[in-house]
C-alpha cells in the first residue's frame, strides 16, 4: 500500500494512561492480548497473537496537569503530516504536538479538531504488503458538540464521505462515515455538555459477556450493555480502572460464520456499524432444509409400515368399497341377544310349574 492510499484509514491505536504497567496487566486479562518492548524508552507494545495491535504508554504531564482522563489515541494515516497540520489548522483545529520523526517507524503529529477532539495523523515509513495494517480494533465512534461541522472537518482533511444516517429520536442522528466505500465510523452529537467531545474505539472481542465480566472481575466498570444492536452484534463500553474509556464488540454469528462483519448501530443510543447490510445476502438454506416440507409425508409413510397385518387388510378392502369379513364386537352381541330372550322365557314357564305344583301340595 502507498502513502497516498493510506490517507484517510485508522492505522494505529495508543493508549495513554496514569499507570501503564496496571492498565498492561488489566487489558492483558480482558482481550486476547500480551506486552512486549517496543525497543523504545517508555513505549510498549501490544500483541495479539504474532501481530503487534496497539501501543501503552504514560500520559503526557501536560495532559495531567489539564485534568485530561486517560484515553486511547486514534492514528490516522496521511500521505503528508505537515501538509495536513496545516490544513486541520486552517479549518479551525489546533495541533497538540507538532510533527516529529520516529526512527524507523514514520512521522506522525497530534492534533485537536475544531470541537476539541484529539486524534493523531501518521505517515508511515514503510507499509507492507496491499492491505490495510491487520488490526483488532473495528469501529471509530466520535462523540463531538458540532456533528455537522465536524462531519465537515474530517470530510475535508481526510475524503471521508457520509455514508446513511440513522435517526435516534431526542439524541439525534447517528452519521455513518465511508472510506473508500466501506463503513468505518459514526459521529453523534454528545447531549451531555459536560462530556468533552472524544473519539472511541471498539475492539473485536469473541464474547462480549465474557469480555464485560473479566473488566469487572480486573477492576474496571462497564458504563454500558451487554445488548445486542441491530444486525444480531453484540457490544459493551468499559472504563478501565485509570478511567481509559473503550468498547468492545462481537460479531453477529451469521456474519462470523461467513468471515464478514454486520452492521451494528442502535437507535437508542450512539454504537457501531460494521458494513453495508445491504450489499450482504443471507446464506443460502442447505438442501436438508429446502426438503423440510416432505418429512411429513415420509413420517406417515413409515407409519403406514408399521401397521399391523389385520388393519392393512381392513383398509384394502374398505378401499375396494367392501366391508370387512368379520363382524364388530357389537354386532355380535347384537346377533345373540334373541336366543338369550327366548331361553329367558322358557325357563319362566318352567319355574312358574314347579311354584303351583307345590302349593297344591301344602293344601
């Protein structure tokens, strides 16, 4: 990938907090992630299996001294960092730290948008291969006090284009945001003022609950969900125990199982969206399932095997419009009721002999 194609992507990740080697052992039991040195003084690195996904350090003493909370730094790529200072300063942003060098790495500056927001831009010294960096870090959510002009800031330094916008009712829209066609982030209006405006990442978890109870269990607070989001995703916001605020996400299953990922937004309240729901088709039913309406027939096919001899004959012969041979119980007992009646009588007349021979006796 050229320094030109990378304008505009999320290419790195960093946390900066109070107490790096707490915030190492509290993340290290959440996600799926190690540390290691960076070769760096002051900088470590994070792994999620053999690749490098993020990077710890201490918060700087100006931000201490401003009150800033701990917070994960978003690094988006630009084919020129002093270019684009200049351009963020001209619409109205501010620049935190001014472009510098990083041996071997790249150069990259800090920046604030218009609203106050702090993200970072970098142009890398070399990007391998033709894709975008490999990363577990899958949405970008900007909470700011200026949706439209922040939409226009970023639109403007970067080529992000709005994607659809979905409405959330008194919090108000949620504006997808497109990079080279794909869906990489939202931008909301903060109702709360007391909120600074500030970027949010969410990291691709394989639970989320699971990944909700280890924060709690390692000291940090979930200050919202578990809850699924349309598309079937699943998601969560955590505070780690310095107070560095982040989500995690889980794929919904049906996106899992095919390798792709399903839109997540709510319109409750501001979270992800993955992808285009639309350019996506459903998996196809396997063949097993399009057969489904003929197991009522085979059942009673099987259970027509399985009848005893006696009723099949039965049901031959009615079929054939004749009655079967042998009569019903009732019919019987219907047959033999007029010899019981008779045989009743005769045996009255009988006693009825006896009783006047015996009186004619005793007189």
């Amino acid at each position: 990938m050229s320094n030109a194609e990378i304008r505009g992507r999320f290419v790195w990740h960093e946390l900066m907090t109070t107490d790096p080697q707490a915030a190492a052992t509290f993340y290290s039991r959440v996600l799926p992630w190690k540390t290691q040195p960076s070769g760096m003084p002051d900088y470590t690195l994070w792994v999620s299996g053999k690749t490098m996904t993020a990077g710890l350090m201490a918060q700087p003493e100006s931000a201490r001294q401003a009150g800033a909370p701990p917070s994960w730094l978003v690094y988006i790529g630009t084919a020129d960092v002093d270019g684009t200072a200049a351009a963020a300063e001209r619409l109205g942003g501010k620049v935190l730290k001014a472009p510098a060098d990083i041996p071997a790495v790249g150069r990259f500056a800090v920046l604030a948008d218009p609203q106050g927001a702090a993200f970072a831009i970098f142009t890398p010294s070399a990007m391998p291969g033709d894709a975008a960096p490999p990363t577990d870090f899958s949405w970008h959510e900007l909470a700011t006090s200026d949706q439209q002009g922040a939409i226009a800031f970023y639109s403007e330094l970067f080529g992000w284009a709005r994607g659809p916008a979905h409405d959330m009712g008194p919090a108000g829209t949620y504006q997808l945001i497109e990079h080279g066609g794909a869906q990489v982030g939202g931008i909301y209006k903060v109702m709360d003022a007391s909120k600074p405006p500030h970027w949010l990442t969410y990291i691709e978890v394989a639970s989320v609950d699971k990944a909700a109870a280890a924060a709690k269990a390692a000291g940090g607070r979930v200050t919202q969900g578990p809850m699924e989001v349309p598309g079937g995703s699943r998601i969560a916001q955590i505070l780690d125990p310095q107070g560095g605020a982040f989500a995690v996400h889980e794929l919904a299953r049906q996106s899992a199982a095919a390798g792709k990922p399903a839109e997540k937004s709510s319109a409750a309240k501001p979270a992800p969206a993955k992808s285009r729901p639309a350019a996506r088709k459903r998996p196809a039913k396997p063949a097993s399932a399009a057969k489904a309406p003929a197991r009522p027939a085979r059942k009673a096919a099987a259970k027509a095997k399985k009848r005893p001899a006696a009723a099949k004959h039965a049901a031959t012969k009615s079929a054939a419009g004749k009655s079967p041979a042998r009569k019903s119980p009732a019919r019987k007992a219907a047959g033999k009721r007029p010899a019981a009646r008779k045989a009743s009588k005769t045996t009255g007349k009988k006693s009825g002999k006896r009783s006047a021979a015996k009186s004619a006796r005793r007189r």
